[in-house]
C-alpha cells in the first residue's frame, strides 16, 4: 500500500491518461457535488420552516381575552373579557402535570430615559417562566424571579438593543433606567433569536407593573406551555380544554369565537411535520438517487477503464506482474481519483452553498448547510461501489490469460 | 535448458475436443537458437504459450532450467515468468505511455530492483539494441523495427534464461525483419537461449536449428546452417 514505487507507477499511469482519469473523476465529483447541494438545499427549506418555531418554545399556548360577540347567560354581546391574577393562578393550580410554564403577559408602552438618550420601547410585564417560555438569553445579570414579584421589586430586565439604543457604550447592568417617569434597576441584559423587535424589550415584574400603573390586577395576556411529553394530540385536547374551561369561567357562549381566544402551535407543528417529513423523503429519495447513479457511472467508467487497460494489464502480465499485483494497481489508482474527485466535489459543493448563502430566502431556502459527516459517508460509499465496482473487472483483467489479451488486436 | 517430454494438450471446444498437442518430445540446450515452424493450426502458438507458462499441458513433463514446471499457481507462474523468460510479440506490445525506457525497466519494476538500477539497465539494453538516444521517446513516436527492438530490449532487460519469440519479424517488411534478426543472432551470440516462433522460412534460416511442427507433432527437427543477418542489413 505506502511502496513508494508503486504510488509513483500509479501516479504515472494517472498522469498519462488524462481522460480517463478525467472521466472517472469527473463522475464521483459531479455525484458528490450534486448531493451536496441537493442536501443543502433540503436542510435551506427544513431551516426556514424550523425558523418559524425558533423564536418561542414549540409547545407554547397562547390565552387572550376579547370581546363576546354573542349574548349568553344574561349578558349582552360585546363584552369586554378581562384577565386577572386569578385566572392566571387558575392555570397554575388547575393543569398541575400539564402546564410546564406559565406567565401572564401585561403589554404597555414605555419611554425610557437614560441621562441624555430616551427612547419609545415595549413593555412587557411577566412572571419569571415567561424566560423559558420565550427563550430569552441572558447577557448579563439575571432575568426577573419570585421575589421580584412577589414584593413588587423595581426590577427590570432590558434587551440588548435597549442598552446599545440609550447606553451607547456603557454598561446598562446595575444602573438605574427612568421608565415613565419612574426609576427602575436593571438586572440583567437579555438576548433574543427571534429579531429586532424583541431585543427592544423591557420586562418587568408583573406585579409591580399592576401596583404601579393602575394599581390593579389586570393580565391582557397568558402564556404556557405544555407538557412536551404530550403527543400532538393531547396538546390540541388540552388547549380546547382550557378554552372551555375558560368560557364556563367567564360565563361565554361555547361557540363564542371571539371572547375567549386560546392559540397552540400544536396544529400548526402538527401539519409542518407533516410537510417535514415529506421533504425528508423527497430528500432521502432523491439523494439516494444520486448516489446510486454515481456508483453505476463509477461502476461504467471502471469498467471501460479495466477494458481499455486490458492489452496493458496483459503485457505487464507477461512481464511478470502477479494478479495481485494488477488488482492492486487498478485499485488503488481508482481509490486515489475517486477520493480525491470526491473531495473536490465535496468542497465545490459546500463553496455552492456558501455562496448560496441566504440569497434565496424568498424560496423559503434559509442558511443552506450540510452535516460533514453525512457527506463524508456517502462519498465513503461512491469509493466504496467505485472499488467493488472496479474490482470486478479488474479481477477478470487479473486472470485472464495474458497470451489472449495480447492477441485482443 | 529445456526439457520437455510426451506434451500433450487439447482444448475443450463445446462438445468436441481438439487434440492440439500430440505429445511433443522437445530439447533445448542453452545458447541454442531454435526456430518453430509450421502452418496455422500446427500448434506452434500452444506450444510456445506452455514453454512461456502462459498455459499448462494435460500431461508430460516440463523443466525449465531444471526447476519443473508444473502446478504453478497465478502468482508463481508470474515470478517465473518474471525470472526466467523474456517474450517478444508480433505486435510489439509496448505499453503506449510509457516512453521507450520505462518500457525496458518495467521488468526490472516487477522484479523490486531499485529505481536507479532499474534506470541504469534500462538503458544499457536500450544501447544493446542501438537505441539509447531514442530512451525519452513514446512508442507512437518510434518506427516499426524500433518498436520491436525496444521490445527486444524489455525482453532481455529482466536477463531471462530464455527469449521466447512469437512471430517477432510477422508485422516488419523485409528489411527491418532482417535488422532485427540481426538483433536477435548476435544476442544468441552472446550465449542467450532462443526460441523463435515463424512461419517465414528465410527467418527459421536465420536460426541455428529449425523444428517443424505438423498437426501435433514434431515432424522435422534439424540443425541448419545459420544465415548472419547481417549481411542484409
């Protein structure tokens, strides 16, 4: 395998027959090449359908308060449907093994004032699960928790682009933010995947929020999520059951559509996967495809190779090269241009797709990337079917006599 | 150098069998220059291809240097091959990309020499044949009797026991047949054993001793006068 010798008959063999070296090559690249980009492209569409989820937890149930829109038990139509803590601890206690978080939700909107830089930012005033709920990241400090809640804390947490907007380079952690007026401490710095618009948020306790503006104890929104052990089913059980549950508690019509409104993305998830599991097998099948033309065109371009080669084999032969020696020879020349052809069609297709890049999100392909080691292993293949497939002609080439493939005019 | 005994070899053709060797009794001893004769069909070719191992006899015996050929597997028949015998074809049978000197060591290659001796032999043969400013060039580049002679020169380049020679002036007019059995005599004066495979009769007389060989058999084996080549050339 390492006879230095041998490499270099190899190499010379290589060097002198370009076009089949060419040809032979040019197949496996062009195979791995077009899986590569084909893979790519694949993983581009599953991302920008996975990305809708990204934001917020998967299994996340949003609850919201309208107005009815029919009479029902004594009231009027059009009216007003207002949460309280009480509903909000309703869940709590209600779905014990159910729920996994919860938060009530208190939108507002604050302008925030920092020495000279004030700005207009999104308030949202939440329980301190509303972190896991909305996969909040922290930078610095910490997010809200119970104490802050329960003694109504002046406690805020800001987004990364609410430091950058009002504390240009300084550091936001620790120092006094005046919100309406009012000043509050920040504790912490908070990332977010999910845009812009969700780093210029301010969270706050909810309950200092109620105590401070209104004093009340009004929630316009509640957030949970579900437990994930719960099939796809279950969870699209549940939010109907907390959505009749919430329309006996507020005295709503069961057909009520516009009072009570609970939202999970349990259906929503339910048809992607679907839709995933399509594109995975449109994938897989068409990837499949590929690799299996690759291999018949490795396995024709061996054989045409060996075919041609048999005169040569024959007369090395006759020289005294072993079989061995011959199946070695063509062996390890179509390992060499395959493993190289593949890496080079590999690389090509990664480059593609770098070049790709996000340049056709608008076809709902986002950050088009493949898995090294999937690549790696089918290119393992194609060398793998390259060698069976030239084994074969090379060991009839080995064996047959070398007076008759010297007659073979 | 050659010892062979009662040879017999048929070949299987479907249902028939062709009886092709009919048991040949065949000597030769070393620095001898024999040609085989005979029309097509005589089995000249069979027999050349068992004395090359290219293909083993039903029955008989065979000893080549006195080592016994018999029995031999791939492998060992091409070490032997390798060791003891040097083939000049027809056509020539160069390898196409190889330029003319690595067409000469690629025996040496087979027989693990180094690089540098398998260089250096190269071309002390390809000076043999009078072809040493010739050594960088392809086979498409060189003439018919050039070719042969590079042929030549791989074939005693291993330094056989013995040059087997199918036919080796078949594809050469007149001339260059000549050149190249010139070639040939005076390796066989240097005490090469050789064994030429023709049909033309100025060649065989060419040779020391010439065997004819008629459906099977052995039918005529005689020392000749030898004719020098070189007086054509």
């Amino acid at each position: 395998m390492f006879d230095r010798d041998r490499w270099g008959e190899i190499f010379e063999a290589i060097g002198k027959n370009k076009l089949r070296t060419f040809l032979s090559g040019f197949t496996v690249a062009l195979g791995i090449l077009i899986f590569t980009i084909l893979l790519g492209l694949g993983n581009g569409l599953l991302n920008s359908f996975l990305s809708s989820f990204v934001d917020d937890a998967q299994n996340i149930i949003f609850i919201r308060g309208g107005n009815t829109s029919k009479a029902y038990k004594g009231f009027q139509e059009n009216r007003r449907i207002q949460f309280k803590n009480e509903d909000f601890e309703f869940i709590k206690s209600n779905y014990i093994g159910k729920v996994e978080f919860a938060t009530p939700r208190i939108y507002r909107n604050g302008s925030a004032k920092y020495k000279k830089e004030s700005g207009s930012y999104s308030i949202r005033a939440v329980h301190p699960d509303h972190q896991y709920l909305e996969k909040t990241i922290m930078m610095n400090g910490r997010y809200l928790n119970e104490s802050d809640i329960n003694e109504r804390t002046k406690n805020i947490v800001i987004g990364r682009l609410v430091e950058k907007d009002l504390f240009k380079n300084e550091k936001a952690l620790g120092k006094m933010l005046n919100v309406d007026g009012i000043a509050y401490k920040i504790i912490g710095v908070f990332q977010d995947s999910g845009g812009d618009n969700e780093e210029r948020i301010i969270y706050m306790p909810y309950k200092t929020v109620q105590l401070l503006y209104g004093n009340n104890d009004h929630i316009n929104q509640i957030n949970l999520s579900y437990n994930m052990a719960m099939s796809t089913e279950q969870a699209i059980a549940f939010s109907k059951k907390i959505e009749e549950d919430f329309k006996e508690k507020f005295k709503v019509a069961p057909d009520d559509q516009s009072a009570i409104r609970v939202r999970s993305f349990a259906e929503d998830i339910k048809e992607t996967m679907v839709i995933l599991g399509g594109i995975y097998m449109i994938i897989f099948v068409v990837g499949i495809g590929t690799l299996i033309s690759g291999v018949i065109g490795i396995g024709n371009i061996m054989t045409f190779s060996v075919k041609e080669r048999t005169k040569e084999l024959g007369i090395r032969k006759a020289l005294g090269a072993s079989p061995r020696s011959i199946i070695a020879m063509v062996l390890q020349e179509s390992v060499l241009i395959t493993s190289v052809a593949g890496y080079l069609g590999l690389i090509l297709g990664i480059l593609a797709l770098k070049l790709i890049g996000n340049n056709l999100e608008k076809f709902f392909i986002l950050n088009p990337k493949v898995d090294t080691g999937i690549i790696m292993t089918a290119t393992m293949v194609l060398i793998f079917f390259g060698l069976l497939a030239g084994y074969i002609p090379a060991r009839r080439a080995a064996k047959i006599k070398p007076i008759i493939a010297l007659r073979d005019e | 150098m050659i010892e062979i005994k009662d040879l017999h070899k048929s070949y299987q053709m479907g249902s028939n069998s062709l009886h092709v060797l009919k048991g040949i009794d065949f000597s030769v001893k070393e620095g001898e220059l024999v040609a085989i004769m005979g029309s097509s069909g005589s089995g000249k070719s069979t027999l050349l291809n068992i004395l090359g191992m290219l293909d083993e006899a039903d029955s008989g015996s065979y000893f080549l240097d006195e080592v016994p050929i018999k029995g031999l597997n791939e492998t060992k028949a091409a070490q032997y091959r390798n060791k003891f015998l040097g083939f000049v074809f027809q056509s020539f049978n160069l390898i196409n990309y190889k330029t003319a000197l690595e067409n000469v060591a690629l025996p040496l290659y087979y027989q693990r020499k180094k690089r540098k001796e398998r260089i250096d032999k190269a071309m002390e043969y390809l000076g043999k044949v009078g072809l040493a400013e010739w050594a960088t060039h392809l086979p498409s580049e060189l003439s018919g009797g050039q070719k042969q002679r590079v042929a030549i020169a791989r074939a005693l380049a291993a330094d056989p026991k013995v040059l087997l020679a199918d036919e080796p002036t078949g594809a050469l007019d007149s001339k260059t047949s000549y050149e190249v059995m010139d070639i040939i005599q005076s390796i066989n004066d240097e005490g090469k054993t050789i064994l030429v495979v023709t049909h033309e009769p100025d060649i065989a007389d060419m040779c020391k001793r010439i065997v004819h060989l008629k459906d099977g058999v052995i039918v005529e084996d005689k020392e000749v006068e030898q004719v020098r080549a070189s007086q054509y050339v």
